[in-house]
C-alpha cells in the first residue's frame, strides 16, 4: 500500500523541484520518502499517515519550547490579529532590538532581517563597507545561508582563493572568499600574514552545526579574536544557530569570546521567518539610511514573526532554563553512546547546551576531514531504523540535532532504548 508520504512526494515534485523547498528536506542523503508533516506538539511530531515521531530536528533549530508553545501559539494569533504586516515601524521590533541588546553585551544596536541567510549576506557587505575591504575568510564545513560569496569551497593550494560549490555563482566572486580549515589557528595566522590589508571579515559558526557538530578549541576562537583586532578585520559570529540554542548568552558568552557582528535567526523568530544581524554601534551606524550600505526588506522586523520571537526569548529566560536543556541533552547524548559502548558499536555523540552531534565513528571529530571518515551508511541505517521506532533525526550524517524544553526524561529514555535495541542488533 502506498503511504499518504508517498503520494504527497509524488505529488510534490510536480511542481516543486525535487519535491521540496529547502534540499535537504529531500532525504536524499539518507534515501527513501520524506516526512510530511501535518501537526506538532511539545517534543512530538505527525506524519501525514499520522504517525508520532519524537522530533529531534525541531524545525532546524528554532523550535527551542518544542511545537506550538501556547504562549508563542497566542502571541502570534494577538498579533496576527492586529494586522499582519505594516512595512513600517511597530513597537515590538522596539522591544526585541533592546532584549537582543541587553541579553548580548556586544550587541549595540541590531537590524532584523527575515532569515538567517539574509544575515549572513548582510553583515559581509557590512564588514566590507566598513573597512573597504573584499576578501571573506570562512571555514570549509560552516554552512552560512546561500547567498553568493559563502557558496565557495577551498581552492586548489592552501591559501589560495576559492571556487564555487554552486553552479550560478561567479568564479570571479568566489576568487574573494578564502575558504581555510576549521580549528586550525596556525593556518588562519599565515592566511592574515600573506594578505594583512585585504581580509575585510572572518565568519565562524562558533559551534559547528553544519557539518554534523563540531565543537571549537578554545585557542581557535581565541587566536581568530586577537588576527582580527590585530589586522582590523571584522569579526563575525554566525549564531544563527548556537544563538540562545547553547545558552543565555549565545556561543559569544558561552566561550567567552567577543565578536564585532553577531548573526541570528532560528530560536529568535520561535518558528516564524526571523534573522538578525548586530555588533559595534561604529560599524552598526553605516547601514542605509544612516551610512552607505544598503540593506532593507518589505517584511523586516514582520509584527507576527517578532511576536512568535519575543514570546520565545521571554521563556527562555526563565532561571535554569538552559541548565534544564543541557541536563536533557546530555541525557541523550551521554545515554546514546552508553547504548553504543554496551554493544560494542562505533558510536560517539557530544553536545553543547540544546544541539548535539552523533558520530558513527570512536572518538568525536574536531575537524572536517574527520567528520567525513565517519561511517556515512551506519548513520543512514540507524537513521531508518530510529524512523521506523518513531524517532526523527535530522535526515543526514552532516546536521546537528535539536533537543527542546518540552522533550521529557521519558521521552528521551525512549529514543536511548530504541537505539539500544538497534545498536545490539549490529
Ligand atoms: N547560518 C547558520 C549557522 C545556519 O545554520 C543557517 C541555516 N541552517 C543559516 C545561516 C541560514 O539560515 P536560513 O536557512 O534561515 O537562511
């Protein structure tokens, strides 16, 4: 019998390239059919055969009180219902620029966007217009949005420029992006070295989420803060993702480490389209109309999105919030790999506050290339399998996964049982 899945797949890619809006929503990493889903609640989700799953993917990331919170759940019917958009100032983006400001002691002032690739794009013409520069450094495995210059893979040599990793992109554009390894401090010195009055900006995920999760040594993040003050490049922290997902103060406050632009998205829109860029009030104050870089957008600071935003970021808030989502995720992590030992498996899993990673491999990886030496066709077996028990991981060995507020002790002692009994099946 084919699956309501199935049918909405086929029917899908009529008219939608791939079947899908955003690729890896496609399963094609993992194979198979892809969830389509129809309702969430707290920790779970329905496919459109009414299957529950336990959601560990929580929307990317966002959904950081589980689904449809009521108080985020009311503030957007409240605000929906005073009108959906304006495209003109309203009271709350007053509120959510000061609460990011006051939550982000490196954050003067902040401009919302409506997606973290519009941050990301944003705050690279920023930091050139800022300093005058062109050239971009990023990290091979940091995913930033889709805009152009961050759709580039390492050149050919160490240190020589790089070339597109998407067709559509212009080599000529890509030739001002240097693409080096994460972790590595010594490499990024000699990139600053060789080029010391070209690089206009370094953007980091300060956590990895995109290549699986890939946590950062302290010395890297700590040598990329004192080449940039020492260069006069901008430092930018991509927190789309870590932002209020690994603690109260983001990764910035989590490592201690102060960045000149601050990207976000994802838990700051609870669900909704919202992104946010910020940083130093001298480079914030050259964005249109105040200075010459142009940036703008007809749904900007959108009433309903930063509604569903301010909701979420009242919640989290609340004492011990982020002690409670770290003990959970723990809970997970330290439980999986326990399951994995047991059984002997080539199984490890690590995380920072609210997101994990889970590695078919015997130690945790610290860089790219070895998160590319883990064990891709384990994870898409223990993928298909978790499905199967109820159990949705991000479908694919090279994403982070979410744990929310509303997931349970029991909630997760079933995902570890379920993993056990597949690990003891290896
Ligand atoms: N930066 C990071 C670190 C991300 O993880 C993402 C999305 N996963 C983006 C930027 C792009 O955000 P969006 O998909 O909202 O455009």
């Amino acid at each position: 019998m084919t699956s309501r899945n199935q049918q909405l797949f086929e029917a899908a890619q009529r008219h939608i390239p791939g079947g899908v809006n955003s690729p890896v929503r496609a399963f094609r990493s993992v194979g198979g059919v892809p969830c389509f889903f129809k309702e969430g609640k707290g920790p779970h989700v329905w496919d459109a055969d009414g299957k529950r799953y336990t959601d560990y993917v929580g929307s990317w990331g966002p959904l950081i009180l589980g689904h449809a919170h009521p108080d985020v759940v009311r503030a957007v019917q409240e605000a929906a219902a005073r009108g959906l958009s304006f495209g003109a100032p309203t009271e709350a983006e007053i509120e959510m620029a000061d609460l990011l400001c006051e939550l982000l002691p490196n954050v003067d002032m902040v401009r919302l966007v409506s997606s973290g690739t519009e941050a990301t794009m944003s705050a690279i013409r920023l930091a050139r217009g800022h300093t005058g520069r062109d050239v971009l450094i990023k990290f091979e495995g940091c995913y930033h949005g889709h805009s152009d210059s961050l759709l580039v893979k390492a050149g050919s040599g160490l240190l020589t420029f790089g070339n597109p990793s998407s067709g559509g992109v212009p080599a000529d554009l890509a030739q001002h992006t240097l693409v080096l390894d994460y972790n590595d401090p010594q490499q990024l010195a000699e990139a600053f070295a060789k080029h010391p009055d070209r690089i206009a900006a370094v953007i980091v995920e300060p956590v990895v989420g995109n290549m699986n999760l890939i946590a950062p040594k302290p010395e890297f993040l700590q040598a990329m803060r004192e080449l940039c003050t020492q260069y006069g490049a901008v430092l930018i922290f991509d927190e789309v993702m870590t932002g209020f997902r690994v603690g109260p103060q983001c990764a910035q406050g989590y490592y201690g480490i102060t960045p000149d632009l601050t990207t976000l998205g994802k838990v700051i829109g609870g669900g909704m389209p919202v992104g946010a860029f910020g940083g130093k009030r001298e480079i914030m104050e050259k964005i249109a109309p105040l200075g010459p870089v142009y940036q703008a957008g007809t749904l900007s600071g959108n009433p309903v999105a930063v509604a569903a935003g301010l909701a979420t970021l009242k919640l989290v808030q609340q004492p011990g919030f982020y002690e409670a989502l770290t003990q959970k995720t723990l809970r997970l992590t330290d439980g999986l790999t326990a399951a994995a030992k047991k059984h002997g498996v080539d199984f490890v899993a690590q995380s920072v506050g609210g997101m994990f990673g889970l590695y078919f491999a015997r130690e945790c990886p610290a860089t790219y290339a070895a998160v590319l030496e883990c064990d891709k066709e384990a994870f898409n077996r223990f993928f298909h399998a978790m499905l199967e028990a109820g159990h949705y991981f991000a479908p694919s060995a090279f994403e982070a996964g979410f744990v929310s507020a509303a997931h349970s002790d029991a909630d997760i002692d079933a995902t570890i049982a379920a993993a056990d009994a597949w690990f003891a099946r290896q």
